[in-house]
C-alpha cells in the first residue's frame, strides 16, 4: 500500500513538472518550448491536410520605458495584461499564444486565410491599445505570415517572414500590423 502512494505521488509530481516545464511562469501562457513543439506538430498536420498555417509574432511598442519609469514589476504586471489580453483574442481549440521570450510573444494559427490572420492581427492591436496601464497606453506591433507547406517547405522560413513583417510594422511608425508575402509552398 505505502509503495503505491509513492507512486502515485510521484505520477502527480512528475505531471506537474512537465506541466510547469511547459509554461511561463509570469503569464501563465506556454513558454518557448512548448510553442516550438507545438508548432512542429502543427507544421506536420497542415502539410498532410494541405491547409495554411499562420505565425504572427507580437512585440510591445517601447517595452522599456514600463520598466525604466515605473520599475521592473510594473513592467511585469503589463506582460501579464497583454498575455491574457491576447489570449482572447484567439480560437482557443486551434490556436495558440504563447510567450517567445522578453516583450514578445507569438501567436501560431492554422487554417486561416492571409486576410484573416491580418485581421486578427489588427483585432489584437485594437484590443491592447484599447489597455492603459499607470495612465500610459500599451502599444504593439505585429508581424504575420501565411503559408500553405509542403513536404519541401522550410518551417524556419514561416518565422522569417512574420519576423521581417515585424520589422516593417516597426519601421512604419509601431503600433501596426503587417503581412509578409509567401514565397513558400503555393
């Protein structure tokens, strides 16, 4: 008996750590590990259904001066409120937000058109700049992109293109989002 109530705290225990190895710990929302693994997988599904996958990467507009003028945990308290906020902003059953690391985050999401990720990109952007926080508004700037992968197409690509839309929604004056063309698969 006192063999199988170690075991069966051990399986608790074991489940938690894989569980909490898998989340970030501030905003509660999966971590860059589980958004790697998540999106090899769903690279495979829509390569075998023949359907889009969407990425879009999410940076907060002068991250920095949350922190600089009111303090790291501020800064903290706004990477939890744009966490949640993104959050539901998504189709909970087949998508995904996660934390990439330091003021991004990523948004993975298949079976979507071009224009539709561009939309919930925008809709994203209205929501968090809708967000005041010590009476400062919180800006963002989005990057997305849309293939349609095939057996030959390069997973590594898709983030290159939503990280270069990133860089035109910076370049173009921030809190903005911007589609990159594909140039992989159909």
């Amino acid at each position: 008996m006192r063999r199988k109530d170690v075991e069966t705290k051990l399986q608790v225990a074991n489940n938690l750590l894989s569980k909490n190895a898998n989340l970030d710990p501030l905003t509660g929302l999966p971590n860059r590990r589980f958004y790697d693994s998540f999106l090899k997988g769903k690279w495979q599904e829509v390569i075998e259904s023949k359907a889009s996958i969407s990425l879009i990467i999410i940076d907060i507009d002068h991250f920095k001066t949350f922190n600089d003028d009111y303090g790291h945990q501020v800064g903290d308290e706004v990477l939890v409120v744009v966490g949640k906020t993104l959050a539901q902003c998504i189709r909970a059953s087949t998508d995904l937000i996660a934390r990439y690391g330091g003021e991004e985050f990523v948004a993975i999401v298949p079976n979507m058109s071009e224009h539709k990720t561009l939309q919930l990109a925008e809709r994203m952007r209205q929501q968090i700049s809708a967000l005041e926080f010590k009476s400062k508004q919180i800006t963002i700037s989005l990057g997305s992109a849309t293939v349609h992968p095939d057996q030959t197409s390069d997973l590594a690509s898709l983030f290159k293109q939503a990280d270069q839309a990133l860089y035109d929604a910076k370049a173009q004056g921030r809190n903005r989002a911007c589609h990159a063309k594909s140039d992989l698969g159909k």
